[in-house]
C-alpha cells in the first residue's frame, strides 16, 4: 500500500497545483516507514547485506530533506 502511495504522490510532484501536498505526503510517508526501516537493520532482512540496510537510514533522512524543498 505504501508503494501505491509513493507512485501517486510522484506523479503529483508532478503538477504545481499538487506539488506542496505530494511533498507533504512523502515527507509523512517516509517518517512513517523510517521505524520499519530501523527494525529491519537492527533484526536484519533475508537476502540484504546489514551494510545496505544501513545505508537506507541515511538515504531516507536525505530524501525527506530533498521532498522538504518542494514544500
């Protein structure tokens, strides 16, 4: 369901009209999913390496960084 929510708010950074409240969304979004993403490292995943799962808290933290400009 979340990935549905990511398309649809990708497509409306789209247009201006929906461009503030797709970044919102994102921004909602991706701090919704960071406790997921933490627990993952912390218990790790089957098939992803730790230094991958890793990565990603980081990555999200930038990419909640990136949508905030469009805001």
């Amino acid at each position: 369901m979340a990935g549905a929510f990511e398309i649809l708010f990708g497509i409306c950074l789209l247009f201006p009209l929906t461009r503030q409240y797709a970044a919102f969304g994102i921004i909602i979004l991706l701090i919704a999913v960071f406790p997921a993403n933490l627990y993952m490292y912390q218990k790790g995943a089957k098939g992803i390496p730790k230094w991958a799962l890793l990565l990603r808290l980081p990555l999200q933290l930038a990419l909640i960084a990136w949508a905030y400009l469009y805001t």
